[in-house]
C-alpha cells in the first residue's frame, strides 16, 4: 500500500545541498568562519574527547548554565537546538497551524519559506525595494489578529540591513496587541552590536534565537539556542527531542562561551576586512553597501553580470552567491568576509575575472 504525503508537501521544493568538495575552495558563499582557529584551540578541543564522552548520551546541563551565567538569564528561559534551524522549527510546531499568517521580511533566511510551507501556513512577504530599504512601518501595517507569528533576521541575510532596537519595539507591541509572536533571529547580531535580547522579560511574546554557526565559529556543530519568557520556553520543551543537541555540541559550546575573546578575535578581523574592501574596490568601479554581518554585497551592475563573476571565481577556486532571484538584490554578489590575506586573494583574483569577462 502507497501512502501519500500531506498534500502541501508535495509543493515544497526543497535545494539539494551541492555536491562540491567546499575544502578544495576558498568558502565565501555560506558566511562561515573563514579565519579558522590557532592549533592550540584545536588541540584544547580534542582533550574533551575521552572514551566516556563517546560512549555517554550528553550532558546538556552545563550549557544550559553557561549560557545562563552570559544571558543573565535564568535556564528556564533558555532553549537549546540543534542549531537555530531546529529552534526556528520547533516555534513553528508549537505555535503554526495550518492556515495561520507568518509575516517574513523578503528576502531573508531560505527555511523561513520551508517552514512556513511544512506547517502550511499563509506566508506574507514585506519586501524590501530596490535601494534594500524596508521600514518597520512596513511590517506593522501587516499586521492583523490573523497574524500568528512574525520571523525578522536582524541582521538580515543576504541583506546585511538592521533594524534599529527601538523599531523592532514597535513592531513587537503592536504584533502584541494582535495576539502575535514575534521571533528576532540574531545569527549575526555579534558583528552588529546589539541585541534585543534584555528584552525577552519584558515582553511575553518575544523569542531571541541564535547560532554559534558565524561568529562563534562552530557551523559543524549545529548548534544554536533561543531565549524568551518562561512559558514560552515550557511549551517549546514539551515536544523536544529526547537530548535537545549531541555531546560534541555541548562541549564546544561551553568552550567557545569560556574564551570569549576568540570571537572577539574574529569580529575584529571582519571589520577589518570590511574596511580593506571599503577602500579597495572604488578602485575598480565597485562599492558595497553598508551591512552588519560577515559578508559583503557588491553591487557588479546586474544578474548577468553577477553570474558570470559567480562562474569566473569559481573557475579559480573561490565561491561566492550571486545570481539572486530577487529584484533587489539583482545586481549584487555576496560575499563572505575572512582575514585580510583572504580577502587580497579575493580582490586579486575577482579583478582577473573582471579582465576575463570584459
């Protein structure tokens, strides 16, 4: 007997991660780490692997209370997932039902579309136009009492746009007033500044998700957490896996949060990179537009343009994302920011591309 799926599923198309060997290439097109950690941070990490470690299911509690000590938060109000995918998920299993609004700013981070379709929910874009401006104005006109859940990235992917603390405010009052949650993704928000994390207390439909995957540095950990009231966190529990995240995780976790001055490290040198390219590329024609995370958006003229740089670093060992669908972002490449020698190698070879596609 054939069983068929939910029906809605079999809309939800889904990119197949590539088969590329990423190793062999300079990986500028997933906003990883690209600096990568000294040997000795290596070699501390492969002391907490011992024979009990492999064999025993994890112990997620002292996570949970390092993450509690660095929050200022108490544990029930921390949530640990399986990177922030699987936080992002579990908000939509508890609170999404079939038919309800999510409101997404577009374009922003691809499994809010995923998830949004699984749950067959009734997706709302509020786009950002041409010049990548988007006014929380925008948002908030949106927002009805059929609005269920509000998802913002801040900082924003492939945008590396914010939105101001006190914006993100007034959005959240009036999804309150609505009866809507409000989920702030801050992936990034280390190479921004700020947060609204402080305010998961004050508001009881907030939800403050974030990765160690980009400034932490731990993207093959898959790990990530979210922060909102007590009640919040008690519904996301009850139908959590039986370990919310695998021992490695856990361990790495607690050791990137004890050494806060490696990510401190590696924010730097973004900025740093940032600037190069800030001076570097007027030179050429090109400029990038101000962002808040560990990428650059360079705007080449155009998608075919886009595509033929794409291809052209690829043909020389560099991977970028261009191509993009969306009108906005058109005319840009983006750009994984790394350390300066990285982003001389970048410059060098994107100016050979520029020669060869002429």
């Amino acid at each position: 007997m054939r069983v068929p799926p939910k029906k809605h599923l079999l809309e939800l198309d889904r990119v197949v991660n590539e088969s590329l060997d990423r190793r062999e290439f300079l990986r500028m097109d997933k906003n990883e780490n690209l600096m990568g950690f000294a040997e000795n941070i290596v070699q501390d990490i492969l002391k907490l692997v011992t024979s009990d470690f492999l064999t025993a299911y994890p112990e997620v509690e002292p996570l949970y209370q390092k993450l509690s000590e660095c929050l200022n938060l108490p544990q029930n109000q921390i949530y640990l997932s399986s990177g922030s995918d699987a936080g992002i998920k579990a908000v939509f299993e508890i609170y999404v039902d079939p038919g309800d609004e999510v409101i997404i700013i577009h374009p922003t981070y691809a499994m809010y579309y995923v998830y949004s379709k699984m749950f067959d929910a009734r997706l709302v874009k509020v786009s950002f136009d041409q010049n990548l401006k988007l006014s929380p104005e925008n948002i908030i006109e949106k927002i009805s009492p059929a609005t269920k859940l509000i998802c913002i990235a801040n900082p924003n992917s492939p945008t590396g746009t914010v939105f101001s603390l006190e914006s993100l405010d007034k959005i959240i009052k009036v999804a309150s007033q609505n009866g809507a949650l409000v989920l702030i993704d801050e992936a990034y928000h280390q190479f921004w500044g700020y947060s609204m994390i402080d305010r998961v207390s004050a508001y009881d439909n907030l939800i403050v998700i974030r990765t160690f995957s980009k400034a932490l540095g731990l993207a093959s950990a898959r790990l990530g957490y979210l922060a909102s009231t007590t009640e919040i966190v008690s519904h996301l529990f009850r139908t959590r896996p039986m370990y919310e995240v695998n021992a490695f995780a856990v361990s790495l976790g607690i050791y990137i949060l004890t050494h806060p001055e490696i990510v401190a490290e590696y924010v730097g040198e973004i900025k740093r990179a940032r600037k190069f390219l800030t001076e570097e590329l007027p030179k050429d024609g090109f400029s990038i537009i101000p962002g808040f995370a560990n990428f650059a958006l360079i705007n080449v003229g155009g998608k075919k343009k886009a595509a033929q740089i794409v291809k052209g670093l690829f043909n020389e060992k560099v991977v970028i994302k261009g191509g993009f669908g969306e009108a906005c972002m058109e005319p840009y490449i983006r750009v994984g920011l790394g350390t300066l020698e990285q982003m001389e190698n970048f410059l060098y070879k994107f100016r050979k591309v520029l020669v060869d596609i002429a």
